[in-house]
C-alpha cells in the first residue's frame, strides 16, 4: 500500500488549523515513503513556506483562520517551481463532499478532496488517486452538478457551440457521465458502460469543474466571509 | 298635379300591392315628364295663408350634387364586388368561392340599383324606373339563391356543389314570376329574403350536425351563423318587418345596406379561414354584444311607447337606459366568463401542487395531469426539441389550433397537447395565455423552492460542521499516541477503536445533516459509489447493477443512517473477513412492495455458530429493525459458495411522498 519514493523526495504540505486533524492527514501522507512533510497551521505561514520549497502535493483546510484555502489554492497552482514544473498537487481537506467551497475549489482547480476524520486507508487511497491525476468526484457531487445545469445558475460558463438542449454549456457527453456517476457508477464502469477510456472519462470530469466560473468562487469567498470563517487575509 | 307623400318614396316596394305601385310608376311618369319640360309652374298651398305661386327653370342634376347616402350605396356596392372577387380569385376552383362571388354581384345589383332610384329628387320615368327596380330584384334574388348555396358547400359539403347551385337557376324563377307580375303582390317579392335566411339556417343546422368532431370547421360555422344571425336579424328588424306590418321603414333603405355589409365581410373572414382559433371568441362575443344591444332597444321602444314622448325625450331615455345597463351587461358578461377564466388562487395551488411532489417523475406527472384536467386533449405528447417550431420560446399554438405547443419547464420537457376536449374544440390565445401563466408561476416556485432548500441545506452544513469541530476535535485527541509508557497498552488500542468508531458515527451523522432529504435512489447510488471503490480496492469486483431504481421513495434522516450503516458494515465484513473475490448485490424496490437488498459473496462463508464475529451480526440485526425490517445471513450451502445477506423492509418507504 506504499508509494514507491520519486528520484527527489516528494514535498508534501499540510495546511491545516486544528492539530489533531492536521497530526491524522500526517499520518494518511506518510503512505508516501521518505516524503518531507510540511505542516503549518495558517495561510501566512503556508506562503512564507512557498516561497522557500517547491511543493508537490498539498492538503488544504477548506477553512483557515487568517485566509481562504480557496485563494491558497491559486497561489499554489500560480507556482511552477517544483523541478518538473508541474504545479502541485492541491487536495482539500474538507468536512463534506457537497460543500459550496468545495465546488468553487474544485472549479479553481484543486485535484482531489479528503474528507475530515475518514479512515486513513481511505485518505491514503483519495491521496493516491489525486497524485494519479483522478479527478475526485462522488454521485452527490454529480447530482450537485446536474441540479446546477437544470436550474440554469449562472455559475457555469457558457461555451460557443455548446447543445442548448442539453442546456447550460455541458456537453451531451459530459451530461451522460455526470448522469451515471449520480447512479452510483465509479470512473471505471462509466468508462467501460459508455465504451472510452478511463483517461477520457477523467478529462470529461475535470472539463465540466474547469467551467465551474470564476464567478462562484468569488461568491464562495463572500460566503465563508459572512459566515464567519474568515478574516480578511492581510 | 297635386302631389302626394308617396311619390317621394324611397323604394317602390314598400306598396304592398301591384295596383298601388302601377299607380306609383304612372304618377312617376308623368312627373317625369312634367319635370323635363323646361320651366315648371309650382303653387305652394299652406293652410291658413295664401297659395304661393311660381315658376321654376329646371336643369339637370350635377353629379356633385347627389346626395351622400348615394356614394355610399354605390360603396357598399363597390366593396361587395371587390371582396367577392377577390375571395374567389384566391380559390378560383372552390364552389364556396364562387358562390361567395356571385353574392358579391348580387349585392351590387341590388344596391347601385336601389341607390339610383333612392336618391331621385321627384321622379323618374316610369321605364326606367321598372328597369331598375326589376334588377334591384335580380340582385336581391342572385345574392339569397347564392347565399343559400353557400352555406349548403361549406364549411362542409352537404351536397354536390352542382346541385347547391340549383337554388340560382330557383331564385331566378322567382325573380321572373314576380317580374311579370304572376304572384299576387309586392309581398311575395319581399319575402324572399327572409326565407333565404330561413333555408341558410335550415343549412347550418345541417352543417352542425356535419362538422361534429371536426374543431376546424365548427368554429368556422359558429361565426359564419354568428355574423348571419346579427346582420340579418338587424335587417329584418330595421328593414323588412317595419314595412310589413306599418308599410315604412324605421330608417331609409340605403342605411339598411350599411348593415349588410359587416355581415359580408364577416364571411369573407370564415371563408378565409382567418385566425380560425380566436373565431369562437369573436363569434361569442359578437352574439352577445347584439343580444345585449337588442335587448336594450327593445326596452327602449316600450319605454318610449309607454311613456309616449318624442324628439329630445326619447333620446335623453335612450341614452339613460344605455347606461344604466351597462352594469348589469358586464356582470353578465363577467358570469359567462368565468366558467373558462381561472382563479389566480386556483391556479397557484394547482402549479404549487405540481412543483411539491417529493421527486422528479412525480412532479412530470402531476404538470401533465394539470394539463389534462384543463384541456382533455386526445393526446399529450413530450416534444424532444424546441427548435423544429422556429425558435418561438413560449407556447404557441400549431396548426391553426388544433394544437398547442406547451414549452418545457423545470419540471418537465417541452409537451404538444392535440385536439381539445377530445376534439371537440379548437385550442385558442387564452388557452396559451394561461399556459404560460402557468409555466412563468412553476418557474418562480420552482427558483423559491430550490432556493429555499438551498438556505434550509447550508443551514444544517454550517450547524454540523460546528457540531464536527467542536466534537469529533477532542475525540480525535484521543487517537494521538500515548507519550506514555506506563499506560496499559490493551486499554489504550481499545480507547483508540472506540473513538475511530465514534468518528466514524459522527462522520454519518455530519455527512447525513447535508444529505438530509436524499430519496431512495440517491442514497444507493452514494452508497454503490463508495462500496463499490472500498471493494475493488479490496480487490474485490463487483456486480452491481446501475440503473433507476424501479420505485423512488423519500428517506426520513434516521431511514438513511440505518440504512447506510448497514450496508456499510456488510461491505466491511466482505472486505475484511470474507476472504471473497466477487460480490453480487441486487436491489429490489416496486411500487407497494418490500425492499430487498441482497448481498451475496464467494468467500469462505462463516460458521453459524462464530456468533462472536465481532459485534458485526448484531448490529445487522440492530440496523434492520431500526429500519422495520429483518435480516437474514445465510451460511454458505457449500465451502467457498459464500455469504448471503438479506435485508427486507416492509412498505415502509412506499409511504413517504
């Protein structure tokens, strides 16, 4: 259940306030073997971290103290300074799978999610998918999305040429993936029930967040604002 | 020559007798004749004064100087040819067309002719005079034969068009009869028209009966015997009834033609078939409105009798009854109504009710019954796209009414309704505007719902996330390794595993505060997702059918953690204990029945009597009546034929909307 080592050590960041649950994502990463591990506890000190290290992978509380994961997030994947040049790896760490900031981060980029206190076999095994490029999707996600498209929110970007009757810029074979993962089917029986690859199915789902608008991420931000998550990030 | 009232009269067939008008024409003609002489002697004679005496120069009549009712006569004439041939080069074959045509000639016959003698100032030479009249005749008896013939061709053809048009040549022979004077009196000529009018009833009840279960052609008949029955129920009562039975008319000949007019071109409008939907309406409307106006006339003429006032008094009556009717006209016009206008309040609880149903097919249901109840159509139909109808966004009606286009909505795709009240009927523009009344308010409720359920779900997502972080924190604490040596190892494992099963309880109930609501089938897709990745990882495949459950139920909050845990906790001891290498789970749901989850696998089974696998079993059995219903594990029939579990739920969920 090991992850055989990279050339360099992986640079793994943990981004997460609350000590015990940042100690539990510690011991889920250290599936990866001879990783360095980063924990810190806020966005000030995740940046001043990023500047000194390339990351490869990072786990980000969806709600820290002095920021927004979501605005971490970007800045992470502004960064190309790991020696492969990819940006890195940002999963959120996050309490539900269904969460509004959980969308706006999917939408802003992030790769995967943990789920806050899940077994750590299953946040070894979300954390290997996300670092195997999987994108993280769930039939509530799924079903969120397709709520989305039905009741026409602005929060999807429209593309030219995109069928209206299938409505809101999805394509019609993005709406039959959503539409079988909303039943329950995982990435693989979607891609062996509607004949492609696994790798197309798994751009069609990362095609469908990408047109996620920036527009909710921002409406997300003003809302863990108001809810009183947040300060504003100096 | 003393002269009389009667040379003055209008229209020679207001004599009843043919000693009376042969007098009239000789009188005529000698007048004429006096007339034409160059200088006339003319002795006024008043009573009580002296005769006053002179002569007049006479010069011929300038065109300019012919009165007006002259010029519209002609008009109406004009018009009557001019429609007439332009309905019947439109659809030169049709007999209706050209039956329609031939009215349009008659009536021109009849009006130039009558307009020439109507207007004389004195006299006309009695030849001429005979002429003229005798074609007012021909006119008369051209448009009531064609009239009749019409309405024998359409809308339906009751009989062969060539025999429809044996009513002219019959007209003809009337005409002729009562031209050469063979018919007994002026009367017999008269009564042509009503009874023309009466054997075009005769047709239309006819044509009733024909058009039965044909929409189209109903509607079209409706206002055609509309628009007939006003005009002529107008003529007879201004014209042809007040010089039966006083000998003079109410008001002068020429006017009356002004009221053929609309009823003539009101035919043209059927014949053209021209927004055949809305001539229902216009033909209800135009019944009542002269009803309405009939009904006050007549109230208005016994007034006047009865109070036996003239001039100024009877106008300043009439106008008070006009108005003080008004009232009682809209209150029954609003009556009539309101059998087909739907209560806004009505109409918001029926479009609330639809959007309410607890799922998707629900609610698609309950739309399309509204639909029914409003309009019993033979066929509702859902349409696949919107753009094969040229882009039109809103409903619309199709083929000239016999369909309506309802547009989708959130609760349903775009839907065709065909032939209303089973065909009976014609969809019209307010059945539209109350479709779209109602897909604007399902919009609306649909957004207030959503939203709604929105603000209720983050309200519970933000309660629960406080309950995870001030809870599941100090648990989670616990999981933190003992620094401490001296602490009894064995006590310290079992603290661990019961605080990573109090998260793992905790996560349900945090993950269940957002899913609260699930239905059914959402619920076992979550949960086929999650077991199927635990299994396969596990390396374990999976047979699990993907598909819409055949019956959807609403789920209570305490219904989805019973049943979440337990399939859980099946999935866990495959994994764990089962040594398998495929699971096959199916899951039975009808409408009215039981639920059936079974879960089968190919591993080494376990031994009945191995109660102590953990609390596993137990907490099957403790899942499954919390639920209502039972399980049952079956042992293997034969090493390696594997585990078979059963959950049954009685009609529980069949009773949640």
């Amino acid at each position: 259940m090991t992850i055989q080592p990279h050339a360099a050590p992986l640079q793994i960041l943990i981004v997460e306030d609350d000590l015990a649950l940042a100690s539990l994502a510690q011991t889920a990463v250290s599936v990866f073997v001879g990783a360095r591990i980063h924990v810190v506890h806020t966005v000030r000190d995740a940046r001043s971290l990023l500047d000194q290290h390339a990351i490869d992978l990072a786990v980000i509380d969806i709600g820290l103290p002095d920021g927004s994961g979501i605005d971490l997030l970007l800045a992470l994947k502004a960064s190309s300074g790991n020696p492969t040049g990819a940006s890195p790896v940002c999963v959120m760490h996050t309490v539900f799978d269904t969460d509004d900031m959980l969308f706006a981060a999917l939408g802003a980029g992030a790769d995967g999610y943990l789920l806050k206190g899940e077994s750590s076999g299953m946040m070894a095994s979300r954390l290997r998918a996300a670092m195997r490029g999987e994108p993280a999707i769930s039939p509530a996600i799924a079903r969120r999305v397709l709520d989305l498209v039905r009741t026409g929110a602005p929060t999807l970007a429209r593309t030219p040429g995109a069928d209206q009757a299938s409505s809101a810029g999805l394509t019609a074979a993005e709406l039959r993936v959503l539409r079988l993962i909303a039943q329950g089917a995982t990435v693989a029986e979607v891609a062996s029930t509607l004949g492609t690859s696994v790798n197309t199915v798994k751009s069609q789902v990362k095609r469908v967040y990408a047109r996620l608008d920036v527009h909710s991420r921002v409406a997300a931000a003003e809302k863990a604002r108001r809810l009183g998550l947040l300060f504003d990030a100096e | 020559m003393v002269l009389r009232d009667e040379d003055l009269l209008e229209e020679p067939d207001y004599l009843a007798s043919w000693t009376a008008q042969n007098a009239f024409f000789a009188r005529q003609d000698t007048l004429a004749i006096i007339a034409r002489s160059a200088q006339v002697r003319v002795d006024v004679l008043r009573r009580g004064t002296e005769a006053i005496s002179g002569s007049v120069m006479t010069r011929a009549r300038a065109v300019a100087a012919l009165p007006w009712t002259f010029w519209l006569q002609m008009l109406i004439g004009a018009v009557g040819l001019f429609v007439g041939a332009w309905v019947w080069s439109l659809k030169p074959e049709e007999w209706s067309a050209r039956f329609y045509a031939l009215t349009g000639l008659g009536l021109m016959l009849a009006v130039d002719a009558s307009a020439v003698y109507g207007v004389r100032e004195l006299a006309l030479p009695a030849p001429l005079f005979r002429w003229l009249s005798n074609t007012n005749h021909a006119g008369g008896a051209l448009f009531s034969g064609a009239l009749c013939a019409l309405f024998f061709v359409y809308p339906r053809a009751l009989v062969r068009p060539t025999r429809a048009a044996l009513l002219l040549p019959l007209a003809g022979a009337w005409w002729a009869i009562n031209a050469l004077y063979l018919t007994p009196d002026q009367q017999w000529s008269s009564g042509m028209l009503p009874a023309a009018l009466a054997i075009t009833l005769g047709a239309s009840l006819w044509q009733w009966r024909a058009t039965r279960g044909d929409p189209a052609n109903r509607a079209v008949l409706r206002w055609l015997g509309a628009t007939v029955l006003t005009s002529c129920s107008a003529i007879i009562a201004l014209a042809t009834l007040p010089v039966m039975l006083t000998g003079a008319p109410v008001i002068s000949q020429g006017l009356g033609f002004v009221v053929i007019l609309p009823m003539y071109l009101g035919i043209a409008v059927g014949l053209r078939e021209y927004r055949l939907f809305a001539l229902d309406d216009w033909a209800f409307r135009l019944l009542f409105w002269a009803v309405a106006m009939a009904a006050v006339l007549l109230l208005d003429v016994w007034l006047i009798l009865a109070i036996g006032t003239r001039g100024a008094g009877a106008v300043a009556i009439a106008a008070v009854l006009v108005l003080t009717t008004a009232p009682v006209r809209r209150w029954v016009w609003g009556r009539f109504n309101a059998r087909r206008d739907m209560q806004p309040v009505h109409l918001f609880r029926d479009v609330v009710s639809v959007t309410s149903a607890s799922t998707d097919a629900d609610s698609e249901q309950r739309w399309q019954a509204l639909l029914n109840s409003w309009f019993s159509p033979l066929q509702i139909a859902p349409v696949a796209a919107v753009a094969s109808d040229g882009g039109e966004r809103g409903a619309h009606l199709l083929l000239h009414g016999r369909e309506l286009s309802v547009p989708a909505t959130p609760v349903s795709n775009a839907l065709r309704l065909s032939y209303a009240n089973g065909g009976a009927r014609l969809f019209t523009p307010h059945d539209v505007r109350l479709v779209e009344t109602a897909c604007a308010l399902l919009q609306i409720v649909e957004e207030s719902r959503t939203a709604l359920s929105e603000g209720m779900r983050r309200e519970r997502v933000r309660i629960a996330r406080d309950l995870h972080d001030t809870v599941s924190s100090p648990l989670l604490a616990g999981l933190r390794p003992a620094a401490d040596d001296a602490i009894d190892a064995a006590r310290v494992t079992s603290m661990q595993s019961d605080i990573k099963r109090a998260v793992a309880e905790m996560r349900n109930v945090v993950t269940g505060a957002d899913r609260a609501g699930i239905t059914l089938a959402n619920l076992l897709a979550d949960l086929r997702y999650t077991s199927v990745e635990r299994l396969v990882a596990a390396g374990i495949t999976v047979q699990w059918p993907l598909g819409a459950l055949q019956h959807d139920a609403a789920l209570t909050g305490a219904q989805r953690h019973s049943l979440t845990a337990f399939l859980q906790e099946v999935v866990t001891n495959v994994i764990r204990h089962a040594e398998a290498t495929q699971v096959v789970v199916e899951i039975l749901h009808a409408p009215l029945c039981d639920l059936v989850v079974t879960v089968s696998d190919n591993g080494r089974g376990f031994d009945a009597q191995q109660v102590q696998h953990g609390d596993g079993l137990n907490n099957l059995h403790a899942r499954a009546s919390e639920l209502g219903g039972h399980v049952r594990v079956q042992p293997p029939t034969a090493p390696h034929r594997g585990t078979t579990v059963t959950l049954t739920v009685p009609r529980l969920f069949g009773a949640a909307t």
